[in-house]
C-alpha cells in the first residue's frame, strides 16, 4: 500500500506535468509568415440574428459591435487577430454549420485604434 501522503505527491506531479504539457501545445500568437509578424487571437461568439450587424460592422465601424450581445449564442464566431506594436488587426466573422464553423466573410483589416473595445 502506498501512503496518503504519496498519492498527493504523484497526483501533484500529474497535475504540473500536465499543466506543462498543455501550456506547450496550446497556441499564444500568430505568426505571419510573409513578414514574420506575431499577433495575437480572440474570439467573440453572437448569436445568428446578429449576422447582418456584424458583418456592416466589421467592414465598416468594429467600434459599433455591441458586446453586450457577446455569449448569449454561438452560432456566429468573430476573429480578431491583433499586433498593438504593429498598430494592425484584422478581423473574420464566421457561421456555425454542424460541427465545424465556416467563413462568412473576408478577413477585414484595421487600425489597432478602431477594434480596442473588441480585444480588451
């Protein structure tokens, strides 16, 4: 029999070398490969009678997104690839068809300035 305290001690090891193992695999950053940039990813999730708002908004004003629409649906999904060094971020909404979610539109390019209440 292996003593209690030994349990802690190797379902504490699992737990950090898990949490280690995790922390390596999951993406951080987004790396352009024409100009070796890294941005940043976040994602908003709206839901589908929102579908013709966002999409005005992201092409024209993303500084109009109402996000206290955020997380009451997810049958929309907003990108949002940022760089505040570069002073660039573009965004991509997409539609959920089953099991997967699919582009709804191109992916729209602004100045860091007009998407800072999106990636807060």
């Amino acid at each position: 029999m292996i003593p209690e305290s030994d349990h802690l001690a190797i379902t504490g090891c699992f737990l950090v070398f898990s949490g280690i193992f995790v922390a390596v695999l999951l993406k951080t950053g987004y790396m352009d490969t024409e100009t070796g940039i890294k941005y940043r990813k976040t994602e908003k999730y709206f839901q589908q009678a929102l579908h013709a708002a966002l999409s005005d908004a992201i092409v024209s004003d993303p500084g109009k997104i109402d996000l206290s629409q955020e997380d009451k649906g997810n049958a929309l999904k907003l990108d949002i690839y940022f760089n505040k060094s570069v002073g660039k971020a573009y965004l991509q909404l997409f539609e959920y068809v089953p099991y997967r979610y699919e582009p709804c539109s191109a992916v729209v390019e602004h100045e860091i300035d007009k998407v800072n209440n999106l990636i807060k």
